[in-house]
C-alpha cells in the first residue's frame, strides 16, 4: 500500500460568496502525473492554487476542509508557508521569467533558501528540464530573449532548483505553439520518476497522453476520479462523458 | 462578508508569534516602511498646520477684498487679482498653442495620411519626435531660467508687466498641457473616428467636432494641473512683473501676485506682523492651489487618466 | 466658374482640412521652438562673459562690484553641497516610501496617501521656503547651537571638539531637508509608477518558490522597476539642481567656500535670483556672468532630463524587454 503524496479531505473554498470548489475528496499517489480536467471556470487553477497557498494573495478567499501534503495540513496552524511553497514548484500558464539573466532566474530559489553549490543546481535544473544544451553557453544572457517555449522549460529549470517534491503545472502548454508543447509533455514524462506532478489541462489528448490518474471537475465539483484510461474508456457521468467527446469546453 | 473575513484573518496573523525567522523579518519590513511612509507625509501635515495656525489670525473678508496700503496694512486683493489676471493670460496663450500641437501630432502626423507620401511620414514621424522631446526637456528647465528668459525677451519688449509674466508663465505651461493632451487623445478609441471619417467628415472636423470633444475631460485635467503648477511659480515672475500695489488691468502696467508677495514678505525681515501677513497670503495661495488640483484628480479619476504627483 | 464653386474652394471642408493642419503644424512647430529659443538666448548673452572672462569664470571669488571677480566655482560647490545632501536624504527613504506603497500599503490608505503626494507636489516653493525659513531655520539653530561637535583641526591634526553656540541655522543643512522634502513626492511618485507596472505574474513566480514578501519585494519588483527607479533619481536630481525659491531663503547666500554641513552657502539658482535683476541695469558683464550660471543650469537640467530616457530604454534593453 503506497502512502498518498497529496491528500484532500472535504475540501470547499470561496472567492468572497463565490463557492468555487464543493467538498473535494481525494488523494494524490507520489510520482504519478494526475491530470486535473475540467471546462473553463470549474475551479482546476484555485484547486492547485490552494495547494501551495497562492490564493493566500486572494484577499476574499476562505476555505474549509483539509490538504494533507505529506500527512501535514497546508493550512495548519504549525505550517510555515515558505517552506511549504518551497517542496512544491509551480509552473504557470503563461511563461513568466524574472527580467533577469537565464542564470539568476534558476538560481534565485537556491540563493533565497540560502542553498550551496549554485552553479551545480543551475546546471542540474537546466539540465532536468532539457534546456543545458540550448543555453549552457549564455547563461548571462537576459531570460526574456529566449522563445516562448524555451522560457517555459526555464521557469520549470527555476521550479525543480529548489529540490521540491511536487510539481504543480497551470495549463503549461496554453501559449505555446505544437512543437514546443511537445518538448514540455516528453519532460512531464522523464520527470515524474522524481517528482510528483499535478496537471491542470482542458486539454484532453494531452491528458490522455501523460496523466496516469486524471480528475474531472465541474462547476467546482468533483465528478469523476480514477485512472486517466479507465476514465477515459468508460465514463460514469454523462458530464465527463460530455466533455470528453468535446461537447463542452 | 468577504473583506471583514479577510480583516480578521489579517488581524489574527498579527498578533500570533511568527512562525519562522523569514516571517519575521517580513512583519519588520512592514513596519519599517510604514514608519518611513510616516516621515515622508509627516511635513505635509506640519506645513499645511503651520501655515494655518499662523495665518488664519489674519484672514477675514477684509484681508481679502481690499488692496495693500504698504507693505503691513491692508488687504492682499491686488495680488490675488494679479495671480488671476497672469495665470488667466497665460492660459489663453498656452491651451490653444498645446492643443494644437497635440492635435497635429496625434491626429495629423501619427494617425491621419496612412496613404501620404513616404517623405511626408517620415516627416511627420520626426516633427512627433521632436515636439515630445523637446517638452519632456522643457518640463525639466528651472524655473528661474523661465524668469532669467523672460527679462531679456519679454520684458525688452514689454517692460516688467502683466504681458510679460503672463507669456513667461505660458512656456512654463507648455509641457503638462501638451503630454496630458497628447495623452487624452491617444486614449479615444479609434472606432470612434473611423466612426465619423466614413461618414465623409474631414480630419479637422473629426478633430474638433468628436474627439477632442470625448478627450475634453482628460484636456481639463491638463490645464488644470499646469495652472497648480505655475500659479505658485514665484521664480519666472522675479523679474518679469515689477509690483504693484493695485490690481489694474493693463497689459503694460506692473502687477503683483500672490507668490511674489510672499517672497517679499519674506525678504522684509522677522517682525510679527509680516510674518503673520505672509503665512495668511500663503493660506490664500495654498487653499487655491488645493483645490485646483483635488478638481484635476477628481475629473482624471472620471477619465482613467493617471494623475501622480510631481507633473508630466 | 460660378462664384459658388470658389467659394467652395476657398471655405470648403477640404480647404479647411488644409488651412487646419498648416496652423496645427505651426503650433507644433512653436512648442518645439521654445527651448531652442530659450537656450540660444542664454547663450548669446552667456558668450560675451565666456570669451572675455575665459577661465577666470571658473575662479573661487565672486565680487562683480568692487574687485571685479566673477568666479562661479563657489555656486557650483554651493549647488553640489546642498543637491547632495538632499538627495542622500530622500533618496532613500523615497524608494522605501514607493516600495511601501506599491507592495504593502493596505487597499484603504493607497488613495489617500496618493492624494497627499500629489498636493504635497503642488505646495508651492515659496510656501516651502517661508516654513523652512520661519520655523526649520530656527528649529535647526535651537537644537543643534547647544551642541559640541568634532571637527577636524588641520592645525594638530586631530579632532577636536568645536561649540556651536555660533550656528545660525541657516546653510546648508535647512536647505537640504526642505530641499529633500520638495523631492520626495517625485521620486515615490515616479518608482511607484514603474513598480505598478511589475506584472503580478512575477510576484506569483517568486512567492511560488518560496520567497517571502520582503524578498519577492526587493529582489523581483525593486529589480524590475530599477530603470524607472534610476529615471526618478535622475529627474528628481534635476529638480533639486534648479529649485530656486525655497532655497533662496534658508541657505545664507554667503559667497565663501561650504566646508561641511553647518555652513552657509549660495547655489547657482540664488545668485541669478539675487542679482540678475540688478546686473540687467547696468552692469554688462556681470549681467552676462549670470547667465553663464543660467547656462550651467540649463545644460545640467537638460542632461538630467535626457540621461532619464536614456537609462530607462538602456534598463529595458538590459532586461530583454525591448
């Protein structure tokens, strides 16, 4: 019996009177790639959000229930939220490096944790996220020149430079063109041998392609949960079943 | 209900220990920059209070309505009247030249002629270049260089009076009204002149009868700041006005104003009565240039134009 | 032709358009044309005093009435005293101030603490210059007369401790901090705007590794917004270079040498404040001495002016975002 990485207990959360998530149940296996699907505005983004406590920066945002990552409740009273968000790397929808070199963008989690052997951990990240052979030779040059695609690789380099255990990724693939949304699913593949990755996507094929176990949500609710073929072969509901045919989306 | 749940949460994490040493650090951060935001606004209050607290022992209708007799007696109407009269000219002079060039570099040279010649672009392309550099350049000229200007080309001609201040004040005008301008007819949608150009209407009729009509709001906002700003100039007016103890208006006659007057004040030296008189005259300066400039945020509020302190 | 049909010609909407846009061009043309007249004027009267006075304008001594002497040098070291102590004064504390504003100030107070910046922008100078005189000069002079303070004696090579009993309160010092005060609503002004334009998405990034708020606000926005920081330094510097009312009353407008803060001084602004109007009656050299002062500013304002445009595309270019 595995211990689940990520486990969520009854969870419900608001935007001010907006009941955005309803009672989610259910865990997360360590070094899987879950897909979290859903048509636009079911809540996926505040789900994963909730995960490493961004929508603390939400002013109206409240919650009840739990997350249990590890067995520890991210919204325990003990928590120190930094330390939270540094065992979990985010990956956002649109690529957002720093304005800064491509070296300082990887190193800033190390530097800011205070970890040693910087210039180790930039090439390792680099590395990891396939990018060593395109940048290695100009890391001083500004983060903002590179391609769309490339500078997503770096922001998920920048995420894995602070050694976390999870990987959330918000859409990673919406903005970018075929060829590089390829690059990035093939690394979610290498990677979940370390890691633990939470995929938020709309995009079906995609989920279907690189997500063992995939949840369905909809209007913040739960439907359906399971391996992503079962799901995929035989849905239960006929809202999943609706959106997975491209009906709604 | 969302922001008094937020509130409390906000509360309650204050006044819980930090959990770590970084949280820590956070909450003194915090609290250091809101001690320097303090300082930072701490003289605003003090000079505004001083300059009340002083001054008001003098002012009453009187003080106001009736002409200086001398340097210690009687009103200050000459110089309120002399800021008027200026500031008053200076505008009829400066509005029409800086709309106007707005208008020719947003209208003309940037949006109009897509089917011009290439030289003629290239043209109008420079000439936007131009007018925008060089007012950004002379927002940036002391003030007493305006006044040093003054003196030798207005005043050779005019002599020390209200023409010559009034046309010293309106180059210190140019910059604001010409960027806000520029900037308040950049933000007319363009649907909105395609509107009336289909209609067969020229770019001269399009300008002046619908978008300088939808950016009027914006225009005023300009102007208004321009005239905070140089309402209180004292600098170009040194030697530009003379003084007067009247208020006439001949264009050829000395004029006093209210910022001159304080700096005489200022120069008569520490008795009682000149430095209550000059607190007074700057309440009068002060409150006109307040409320100037809570009328100019307030109609750029109406308009989402930005109003940040410090001008252009 | 019918008559109708000049009249059509002659007033029609085309010929309006025409006449229109020629009179626009004009103004356009006159706007511009205002700083070159400006500068070419000064120049012209600057240039007698140039060729005849040459280097002696860059001498210590200004006494244009008895010996004759028409150095600058002291109103320079004057300007620099007071610009530089003013600026280390709000400088920081005005990069602080926008950092507060713009990452920690609560939703209620960010409005209010605007408007304040911006009517604190629009009290007048005078009106400055007539509080720093009635009650900073004092203040100063009561607070630091009592004083004993170490000063360096070249004579023994030491410190020793000098009495203050003779501190006017005037120099240098009230200068400076009214000075300071005049610049801070620009400076927080000018950074808060260009950390306003630090996209959310960048706070997320650094909050999403684990950064706190005061990293997250130092090293991301203060990083990011440090072109337009660097053009509120610079603009701000100009104006402190050319503020002229506020300063013209608290400095002393002493023609010796300023050696530290406690001493009077005269800025470049002040002399021509002073003196220009009695030079223009009769003294032509004098006269054009003075607007070799007024030449200085204007070139050190316009370079302030253009180095800010230029460090803020530089700083864009640097961080790949042009």
């Amino acid at each position: 019996m595995v211990e689940a990485k990520i486990q969520v207990n009854d969870l419900n959360a608001w935007y001010g009177d907006f009941h955005v998530l309803k009672s989610l149940n259910f865990e997360i296996l360590p070094n899987t790639v879950t897909a979290i699907m859903g048509p636009s505005g079911c809540g996926k983004t505040t789900f994963i959000r909730i995960l490493n406590r961004l929508c603390d920066m939400v002013p109206e945002f409240h919650h009840t229930g739990e997350i249990l990552i590890d067995g520890q409740d991210v919204f325990g009273a003990d928590i120190d939220v930094y330390e939270l968000r540094k065992g979990i790397g985010f990956v956002f929808q649109k690529p957002n490096p720093f304005p800064m070199s491509i070296y300082d963008n990887v190193a800033y989690g190390p530097k800011t944790h205070g970890m040693k052997d910087i210039n180790e951990i930039v090439q390792r990240s680099l590395e990891q996220s396939a990018l060593w052979d395109e940048v290695g030779h100009r890391l001083d040059e500004p983060a903002l020149k590179l391609s769309g695609g490339q500078q997503q690789r770096l922001c998920l380099a920048r995420a894995l430079a602070v050694n976390p255990g999870i990987i959330l990724m918000d859409e990673p693939v919406a903005f970018l063109d075929p060829i590089s949304a390829q690059k990035i699913e093939e690394l979610i593949m290498t990677l979940k041998r370390d890691y633990t990755i939470v995929l938020v996507t709309h995009n079906v094929q995609q989920a279907l392609r690189v997500s063992d176990s995939a949840a369905f949500l909809y209007l913040g609710e739960l439907i359906e949960y399971g391996r992503t073929s079962l799901i995929a072969e035989t849905p239960k509901d006929p809202r999943t079943e609706a959106f997975l045919t491209g009906r709604f989306g | 209900m969302g922001t008094s749940k937020s509130i409390t949460r906000e509360l309650r994490s204050w006044f819980r220990l930090p959990k770590s040493r970084r949280e820590f650090l956070d909450r003194l951060t915090f609290v250091f920059l809101a001690v320097i935001a303090v300082i930072i606004t701490l003289p605003f209050f003090a000079i505004v209070f001083e300059v009340v607290a002083n001054g008001w022992i003098l002012l009453n209708p009187a003080f106001i309505l009736t002409n200086m007799v001398g340097f210690a007696e009687g009103g200050i109407r000459n110089a309120i009247v002399g800021s008027i009269e200026l500031v008053a000219i200076a505008s009829m002079v400066a509005i029409p030249l800086c709309v106007g060039a707005a208008i020719y570099t947003t209208e003309y040279a940037q949006r109009g002629r897509r089917r011009a010649r290439r030289w003629v672009q290239e043209l109008n392309k420079w000439v936007i270049r131009i007018v925008e550099f060089t007012a950004d350049v002379l927002a940036g000229v002391p003030s007493i260089i305006f006044g040093a200007f003054g003196l030798i080309f207005f005043v050779a001609v005019f002599g020390r009076s209200l023409i010559a201040g009034a046309l010293t004040l309106a180059l210190m005008m140019i910059p604001t009204i010409l960027r806000t301008t520029q900037e308040s007819l950049r933000a007319v949608p363009l649907s909105l002149r395609e509107a009336s150009l289909a209609l067969g209407a020229t770019t001269w009729s399009t300008s002046w009868r619908v978008v300088l009509r939808a950016a009027l709001a914006g225009i005023i906002t300009g102007i208004l700041l321009a005239i905070g700003r140089v309402i209180g100039e004292t600098a170009p007016l040194l030697f530009t006005t003379g003084f007067n103890f009247d208020a006439p208006w001949g264009f050829l006659d000395a004029i006093a104003s209210l910022p001159f007057t304080i700096y005489l004040y200022a120069l008569q030296g520490h008795t009682e009565i000149i430095r209550l008189r000059a607190y007074s005259t700057a309440i009068v300066l002060i409150g006109i240039v307040f409320v100037v400039d809570v009328i100019a945020v307030w109609a750029s509020k109406k308009v989402g134009l930005v109003v940040r302190a410090g001008g252009v | 032709m019918s008559q109708r049909n000049w009249r059509k010609i002659l007033f029609g909407a085309s010929t309006r358009d025409l006449v229109g846009r020629t009179l626009l061009l004009v103004f356009a043309i006159i706007t511009s044309f205002v700083i070159v007249l400006i500068f070419s004027q000064v120049w012209a009267r600057a240039f007698p005093a140039i060729i005849i006075l040459g280097p002696e304008l860059l001498g210590p001594v200004w006494d244009p009435t008895v010996t004759e002497q028409y150095g600058i040098l002291v109103f320079i070291a004057g300007t620099l005293w007071v610009t530089g102590l003013s600026l280390l004064i709000a400088i920081p504390i005005g990069i602080a101030g926008s950092l507060f504003l713009a990452e920690y100030c609560p939703h209620r107070l960010k409005e209010p603490l605007r408007l304040i910046l911006i009517l604190m922008a629009g009290i007048p100078s005078i009106v400055y210059g007539l509080w720093a005189l009635y009650t900073l000069v004092p203040f100063l002079r009561d607070l630091i007369s009592p004083l004993y303070i170490p000063v360096w004696d070249s004579l023994t090579n030491s410190f020793v401790w000098i009495s203050m009993e003779w501190y006017s309160g005037y120099g240098v010092l009230p200068a400076a901090i009214v000075l300071a005060i005049m610049l801070l609503p620009t400076i927080v002004a000018v950074s808060y705007d260009s950390m306003v334009m630090v996209p959310d998405t960048l706070r997320e990034a650094s909050y999403a590794l684990g950064a706190s708020r005061t990293e997250t606000s130092i090293k991301v926005v203060l990083m990011t917004a440090l072109p337009g920081v660097g053009a509120a330094v610079l603009l701000s510097l100009g104006r402190a270079v050319g503020e002229t009312m506020a300063v013209l009353l608290v400095t002393g407008n002493n023609t010796t040498f300023p050696r530290w803060i406690f001493d009077q001084s005269y800025v470049l602004t002040s002399v021509i404040a002073n003196q220009l109007g009695l030079a223009v009656g009769g003294y032509p050299l004098m006269e054009s001495a003075l607007f070799v002062v007024a030449l200085v500013l204007l070139l050190l304002s316009m370079f302030f002016s253009i180095t800010a445009k230029m460090v803020v595309s530089w700083g864009m270019r640097k961080q790949g975002l042009r």
